[in-house]
C-alpha cells in the first residue's frame, strides 16, 4: 500500500534510513537536504518506509503542484530492494489528486517509458592522479597545463556570497534564478559546513582578485560538484579546469565518484566529458493533471 505524508508527519529516521540504504542512492532525497531546498514537501511511503518518493511542492493561486526545486537534480523513488517500471507506475498513480500539475526529475534507477531521458556524468576516482588525467581530452590536457602555468592560488573558503555575486552578474542576462533560490543554496551550504560534508574551493590570481570558484558537497562516497562560476578573466585561465583537476587529485586512488550532475547544454556537457566522465541517465516528468 502506498500512502501520502507530509513532511511534519514523516517518521524521518526511517525515511533517512531508506535514502541511506536505497540501491540508488543519491543525497537530493536526505530529508535535511529537501528542508533546506524545497519551499515544502511530502513523501509517498509504500508499507513500512520499503520505497519512498518524496514530492517538493509549491502552491500558486489556490493551485498545489509537484516541482523540482534548485540545487536538486534526481529524486523519484528510492529504495534498497528492486525498482521496475510497474513499480514507478504505481508511484506515478498515487500522487495526490490536490497536485494539478506535476514536474519531476526521476533518478537513473527509475526509468519509465513516458519519461523524458536526460544525461549526468560520473567519473570514477579509483585510479592513480596520472592515470585518471591521461583519460582527460587533448583539449582539456592542453587547457590544464596552460591554467597551471600561471600564479593561480587555490584556497579553501567557508563562504560562497561572493561567488554567487560572480554568478549573476555573468548569468543575469541568460539564466534567471529567482533571489530565494540563492538564498537556498546558503541555507544548504550553512547546513553542510556544519556537518563538515562540503568544499569551497576559490580561485585567486597574482593580484589576490577572485576569479571563480566550484562548490562541492561530499557524502556516501560521492562528490556532487553542486554549483561553480567563474568572471571573464577566470574563463580565460580555464580556472575551472584546475579546481576540478585539484579534486580529482586528492581524492584519486579511492572509491569515490565525481558526480558533474550532468548538462542538456551540449558546451557543458562536453566539459564534463572531457575529463573522462562517463554518462548516466536520469528521467523527467512534466504532466499536467487534469481531473
């Protein structure tokens, strides 16, 4: 039997529990990283917390709908046992008739022949540092030795304001992200330096000017490269190139995996690749519900 909670009914250590264990594992679905980034949510629960589907949702003119907040790339159906396509059907159907429109990004164990296939890209780090940079491109080899040339110092920082005044004055003109969605993105990055889960690594020049920088959250054996900007000086010293190079550097030779979170932007897309990731697939959902 599948049910609906909401999140002040959640029996949250056994919803934990079941992201935690769940064969398809991913750190959107934590219940604190959901407080944190969704405006409110609910959770559909089948028997004793077995499988679970959390539902961020938001409601606009007296009308309740399911969204995919920011900062968040796969959610659907977690859980340590099997998830077939009649399972996430069943799912599909439960979701309260109060949502009249539903948007979701489902996780690479969820596929449903309705859904919509978009790409994330993992790159494995159980390999020495040269190693894991000869399956970089000739073009991102080329763009590394070049940034590696010249005086840029790497530091480790436990604030982001300044990256994300970087962020929109370069994005205000092509992406818009509503003021709140950084507040968000504070609010999870405060709650992660608290639990010592997370790196803020900056990128300074000779002049100590800040050209960018890359936020990664760490957690279950996984690095999620959450957010990154860099100004036009930055862009030309393939800083970004560097930053990400530097953490595959310290963690190569370990199990961890180097999750991009992947791009339909085919330019970004290909950045990712270029340093040897590989392509997972993911799912989406746009529906409108008419009863």
């Amino acid at each position: 039997m599948i049910r609906y909670v909401e999140r002040e009914k959640l029996d949250v250590k056994k919803y934990d529990t079941c992201i935690e264990q769940s064969l398809n594992h991913k750190i959107y679905g934590y219940s604190w990283y959901l407080d944190n980034v969704a405006d409110n949510w609910g959770v559909l629960i089948y028997d004793d917390y077995q499988y679970v589907m959390p539902l961020p949702w938001r409601k606009k003119y007296g009308i309740h709908y399911v969204y995919p907040p920011e900062w968040t790339q796969q959610l659907g159906v977690f859980s340590s046992n099997k998830i077939d396509e009649t399972l996430v059907d069943k799912f599909l159907k439960s979701i309260p008739r109060k949502f009249k429109k539903i948007t979701a990004n489902f996780n690479f164990g969820n596929f449903h022949s309705k859904f919509e296939i978009k790409s994330n890209f993992l790159l494995q780090l159980n390999k020495s540092h040269d190693s894991i940079v000869q399956g970089y491109s000739k073009l991102r080899k080329r763009h590394l030795k070049k940034t590696l040339e010249h005086s840029i110092q790497l530091t480790i920082s436990d604030n982001c304001s300044d990256l994300i005044e970087i962020f929109m004055s370069q994005k205000k003109e092509t992406i818009h992200i509503i003021p709140s969605s950084y507040k968000k993105l504070e609010n999870l990055i405060s709650y992660s330096i608290k639990n010592k889960n997370i790196k803020i690594i900056k990128a300074i020049d000779a002049s100590n000017k800040l050209l960018g920088g890359a936020i990664f959250i760490i957690e279950n054996r996984k690095i999620y490269y959450l957010f990154s900007t860099v100004n036009k000086k930055g862009q030309d010293l393939f800083v970004m190139t560097q930053i990400i190079n530097s953490m595959v550097n310290q963690y190569s030779d370990t199990d961890y995996i180097l999750d991009f979170e992947g791009s339909m932007v085919p330019g970004i897309a290909q950045f990712f690749k270029s340093f040897g990731a590989v392509e997972e697939t993911y799912f989406s959902l746009k529906k409108y519900v008419v009863f």
